[in-house]
C-alpha cells in the first residue's frame, strides 16, 4: 500500500493565507442538478477546508509521490504528533470514498 500514488480529482482548489488547502467540490454533476442551482440561485459546489495534515497531503497528491513518500514529509513535518501514519491512512480511504484522490 505504501507504493501507491494517490492522484488529486480534478477540482479547482486553492490555499488560503494560512496555506491551508480549500478544495471546490461540485454538488451536481448532472444538468438537471445545475440547473436548479441557477434556478435557486445558489452555486453548484461547496468549499471543503483542510486542516494542516490534510493540507499537506493534498498537495502532495500528485500521482507521483507514493504514500510512503508523503508519511515520509509527515513525519518530518508533524514529528512530535503520535500515530501520523493512522491519521494518514484514515484521510486517504474518506478521500478515497468521496471520489477526492484516486490510486
């Protein structure tokens, strides 16, 4: 597992002035969805907020890094946290089951 290459969906995402990760996620994909959007009035995609681990992973999604290779800038980066490998791994699979990063 640790050779996979987690690669970002295709969102738009940004990082705000803390360099926190802030990832557009579209509600609807399908026209019917989009349309009531415009209907309504209301913007067809909402603004999912990274913490400072999840910030830092996501960026490091690449399709190049493997996970070991991002537990690697974890540990370097959050060395006097307990358990970033199982942090890790949690974000990936929630990430994984909402379509977010595939391998």
């Amino acid at each position: 597992m640790l050779q996979y290459r987690p690669k970002r969906a295709d969102f738009q995402w940004d990082t705000n002035e803390e360099g926190l990760v802030q990832i557009k996620v579209p509600k609807f994909k399908s026209n019917i969805g989009i349309s009531f959007c415009k209907l309504v009035r209301k913007e067809n995609a909402f603004t999912a907020n990274m913490d400072k681990l999840g910030s830092l992973v996501w960026k490091h999604c690449d399709g190049k890094n493997t996970l070991k290779d991002i537990l690697d800038l974890l540990n370097k980066e959050f060395s006097k946290e307990k358990n970033v490998d199982q942090r890790l791994f949690l974000f990936i699979q929630q990430m994984i089951g909402l379509n977010y990063i595939e391998y």
